[in-house]
C-alpha cells in the first residue's frame, strides 16, 4: 500500500508569519490538532500541533502575537505519496510521531495519521508506530486489541 493510498487529502495549513492565535482558532474551527506551516511560496516548513501551542506557547507564557514559525517543528518528517505506507510507518516510528506529511515537490498534498493506519487495520506496524508516539509523549502505551 502506498501513501497516498491512506492519505487524508483535505489539509489545512497556515503560514509562518501567522500568529499562534490564529493558528489555534484555525484549529478549533476545524477540529484538527495538526496543521503544516508554509512559506509565502506554499513550501512546507514544519509542523505545528496543539501540543506544539501548549508547551511551547501557553506554558511559557509566550504573548498571543507570537508568530507559528517560532514554535512550528522543524525539520518536519515527511513522506511522498508513491511511498510504501511501511517506509513512512518506519520514519514515523523512528521519530516518534503519529502523523506525517505527504508532499510533492515541497508542498503539502495530504498527511497520513495513526488513525488511518489503524483503520487500515495493520495492527503489528500501528501498534510499534502507538507506543513510539505515547512514547515521546511520556504516556505508557496503550495496548491494541
């Protein structure tokens, strides 16, 4: 199975020079926790999830005009669509995150999640691919059934 095979292909992003605020309202509005950050040319540059604004916005009492590139991820891990979905479950694994990027030629088409791999029902890959982010996250891994 490919990449763009499991890809959820409607994504929203926001850019760099955009305040975190908007970023967050961006995300209630849609009820995402995961947004890719643009350049001015539409050129991924990282990541911003809500995560990201908790610890690294709230937490530390960052002003509300604080723009997302300051606290975006980056380098952003990512995947291509023609990709074997078990090469990017790999990446994902190594680094410890639960959604990825698809692009083509730099710009963001698509993001594949642990959801879609879960529901693709792959569970030996999505159950490494659970605990490496519950992991990173410091919470003990869930177990899949």
């Amino acid at each position: 199975m490919h990449c763009k095979d499991l890809m959820t292909s409607t994504v929203w992003t926001c850019a760099e020079s955009d305040s975190v605020v908007d970023c967050a309202r961006l995300m209630a509005a849609r009820g995402i926790g995961f947004v890719p950050v643009e350049d001015e040319r539409g050129v991924l540059r990282g990541v911003i999830t809500d995560r990201d604004l908790a610890t690294r916005v709230l937490a530390p009492g960052r002003p509300s005009d604080t723009r997302v590139g300051a606290v975006m991820t980056h380098p952003v891990v990512t995947c291509t669509g023609g990709e074997e979905l078990r090469d990017a479950e790999e990446r994902m694994k190594e680094a410890g995150v639960s959604r990825i990027p698809v692009v083509v030629e730099g710009r963001c088409i698509g993001v594949v999640s642990l959801v879609e791999i879960l529901r693709a029902d792959e569970p030996p890959s999505a159950d490494q691919l659970m605990r490496a982010a519950a992991a990173r996250n410091g919470k003990p891994p869930p177990a899949l059934r």
